[in-house]
C-alpha cells in the first residue's frame, strides 16, 4: 500500500491517503506509553507521507485527542485530514478517587485521563462532543466526523440502538452533523462500524459519505462482504479500513491483552 496515493472518500471532493493513522494506541489501551514516545510514532508516520489522522474522544478517555493535536498542531493545517468521532461527552466525575479505581473506563484505558462519558446523539451531544474536541486538539477545525459505538454491544441491546437512532433522528444529531457540514465546519459524515448489519441501519435513514469499518473486515475475515459493502458501493460511501490486522493480532499473533 503506497502511503502517498491518495483516494477521494465518497462525492466530498476530499482525498485522503490511502494509509492513515488510527489514533487508538495513543490511548495507552494495554500499556502507559510517554508523550515522547506518542510524539515520535506521528512524526515516524508522517515523515512516512501519511497525511491523515484519526482519532476519537474515546481513545484514551480523551487522550488520544490531546497528543494528536500536540502533534498536528506544528503542522500546516492543510498538509493533512483529520478526523475524530462524536456519540459520547465527557465531564469530571463527582469522585475521582471512586472514579479511578471502579469506573470500566479508567479499566479500559490504563493512562487514560480521569474523566467520566454518556452517551449522547443528539443534536446539543453532536455539538458539544465537537467543540470539546477542537479544544483538546488545539485545532479550529475537524475534517470529518463520525458517529461512534452505536451498535448492539456498545448500546446494550437492540432496544438501545433504536433509542441511539432515534437521538440521531428525531433528537437532531445528524441534523447537527449536516449542517456542521453545510456550514463547511466539517467535509464529510462517516460512522464507524464494528458489527455487520449495522450499515443498512444508517444508509436507510441517514446520507453517509464513508463508514470506518473495523471488526466486521479483517485479512482473515471479511463478514461486511456479504452485504454491509455492496451498499457502500451502490450508494456511493466511501469505506475506511480500520482494522486490517485484526487490532494487531493478524501482525503480532495473539498475546495477554489480545482482544
């Protein structure tokens, strides 16, 4: 894969190369890693011709976003595409001790900062979600968004994915993320995807410019063929790989914290 070429995702007239850099192990999921260390592993990658980055403010509880946007911040703005994620807002919780030695999220995320998440899609979590991110990135602005987590697994049930459509829906969060797009805050809408099934949901309702695709498409398997990316192509959305080894697996073979 050439890390210079560059492919345009959906009608957006944005292109991106066709190897980025996914954001999640600046979240410090299995082991504390230093900011220095962070800091080399972009500048490695960019130095390499990647010139787009994604992120979410669930990578780290917030994490991932700050050391990317210390990093991408000493970079001309233009020379490369950002994208991060909405779908959760976080605060301070009302113990950070009870917090930090109980909460799933401080479980999840070894060095991750001390702050606690809901879920949110609706318009008021889609904005808030956004503007907390330019701030943690130090950056005046995102290229893409995508909707984050919204499946069976992250939503507890089916029932919570129609209550998480619903808020997308009626509660106006894609209306958010459209006219952040009309506005030309953001170029593109994606979500990300990590079961199949999910796809159809969105493209029924909902005018998509890409999916980032992670479990359902791997080296060793690849479900979201069955279906889930023959509507990306007859619908015209564009599709992220974010998972081609499986987080790492398919590259490291399996280990303690394989997941």
């Amino acid at each position: 894969m050439d890390s210079k070429l560059k492919v345009e995702i959906g009608v957006t007239g944005v292109s991106v190369t066709q190897l980025g850099y996914g954001g999640v192990p600046l979240g410090d999921a299995t082991e504390i890693t230093s900011d220095e260390q962070a800091q080399a592993t972009l500048a490695a990658a960019y130095d390499g011709g990647v010139r787009y980055f994604d992120t979410a403010p669930w990578h780290g509880n917030t994490k991932s976003e700050h050391r990317l946007g210390q990093f991408l911040r000493n970079k001309p703005r233009e020379s490369f595409v950002l994208s991060s994620k909405v779908g959760r807002v976080y605060t301070r919780p009302g113990d950070v001790a009870e917090f930090k030695a109980n909460s799933p999220w401080a479980k999840r995320w070894r060095g991750g900062p001390p702050f606690d998440l809901r879920f949110d899609y609706t318009y008021d979590g889609v904005m808030r979600s956004y503007e907390d991110s330019l701030t943690r990135m130090g950056l005046p602005n995102i290229d893409f968004l995508a909707i984050h987590d919204l499946d069976p697994r992250h939503q507890k049930s089916d029932d919570g994915v129609l209550a998480a459509l619903g808020q997308l829906d009626e509660g106006r969060g894609f209306a958010a993320l459209q006219a952040l797009k009309d506005q030309g805050e953001i170029k593109a809408i994606g979500a990300g995807i990590n079961e199949t099934g999910m796809i159809p949901r969105f493209v029924q309702r909902f005018e998509m410019d890409y999916f980032l695709i992670a479990s359902p498409y791997n080296l060793l398997d690849q479900p979201a063929l069955d279906e889930d990316l023959l509507l990306c192509l007859e619908h015209n959305v564009s599709v992220v790989l974010g998972a081609a080894f499986a987080s790492g697996i398919l590259a490291t073979g399996a280990h303690e914290s394989a997941q």
